[in-house]
C-alpha cells in the first residue's frame, strides 16, 4: 500500500477535526479522533491525486477550506457543508502557498512562497484572491488577534505585521538564526 506523511492538522472543537497529507489525504473525525473518515477532494486534472494538503482552515462546523500544493502549483478547496463536497478556487497566480488563515466567512490569507514570501487576500470568501505582499524571505506561518492586526512569521526569523486588515505589512521584528514556523497571539499583546 501507500504510505501517507501528514501535514496538516486542524480541529473546529473538540469532536470535529480534520488532517491532511501527501496523495491528496484528507479525513475527518467527529468523535475526537477514535474514527476518521476519508474526504475526497475534487480531482479534474491529470495530477490533482498527487497534491500534498498542507493547510485546513475551518470558520465553523460547515465551511472550510483546503490549501494543496504538487508540481510548483497551489489549488484551494472550498467546502460549506463539513467537508462532503468541495469547490475548487484560483490562488490569484501565487506560487508555493503553504498557509492559510480565515477571519471571517468573507476575508482569509494564504501565504508562502519560495521564491519569496507572497500574501493573497480574498474578501469574497475566496472566490478571487489578490496579491498584498510580496518580499524575499519565505513566509512560514501567519495569524491575526483581530480583523485589522496580523503577523507574518517568515524564514530568518523575520516577523511582519499588519493593522490595516492585510493590505499592508511592515517589519517589526528579526532573529537570523531561527525560521518562524508558527506564530499565535492569545491576546493583543501576548504572542508566541
């Protein structure tokens, strides 16, 4: 049989939960995580069944969406009703998405990049996606405390913030001997 690296975890609350992987993996847990079911994701091109999931990103119990990533192209998913079906979006011509975060059921991110770091924003709830930030340094991680402020952690310890919702990000922040893979805030000022 195949074997499958997983990539991503997400849980919506302490039942429902999904992971994601290599081979277009994505199942979906109801019960804690005891039984998990496969999800099938849209396959409408020749390689679609080789895409990696590396990000899931749920707003609530029905809508959510799926990064995947295979051969340099990113595709993003779109589910509204808990992962039976799902809708397949453009990336607003970004390469090497590895990221997503959703505010709302209208506004979310994607980020990554390995030619450098780029952000796409979307405010028809993904529909189209629209380039915000574009620099040299791969963009690893991102999070936002509210609607106007997020981070951005990036490659060489480099953090970038928002506080006009994503349209503009400016540096705050570097240490060149770590990578900031994952970034949190639990509240307006504290962050990990």
């Amino acid at each position: 049989g195949t074997t499958n690296d997983l990539r991503a975890v997400y849980f919506a609350d302490a039942n429902t939960g999904y992971i994601g992987g290599t081979n277009q993996l994505l199942k979906k847990t109801t019960n804690g995580g005891q039984i998990w079911s496969t999800l099938q994701l849209p396959v409408e091109g020749q390689f679609d069944t080789l895409f990696y999931v590396l990000d899931i990103n749920f707003i609530n119990q029905s809508t959510g969406y799926v990064l995947g990533f295979f051969l340099m192209e990113n595709k993003i998913w779109k589910t509204i009703d808990g992962g039976q079906t799902w809708q397949t979006q453009t990336t607003g011509e970004a390469h090497y998405l590895n990221k997503l975060y959703f505010l709302d059921e209208n506004n979310g991110f994607a980020s990554g990049g390995s030619f450098g770091g780029e952000i796409v924003k979307t405010t028809n709830g993904g529909t189209s996606w629209q380039l915000v930030y574009q620099d040299i340094y791969q963009t690893l991680s991102i999070t936002f405390v509210n609607a106007l402020t997020g981070y951005v952690g990036c490659e060489q310890g480099r953090i970038y913030r928002t506080t006009d919702g994503g349209n503009t990000w400016n540096f705050v922040w570097s240490d060149a001997s770590i990578d900031v893979t994952s970034i949190n805030f639990i509240d307006a000022n504290t962050g990990f």
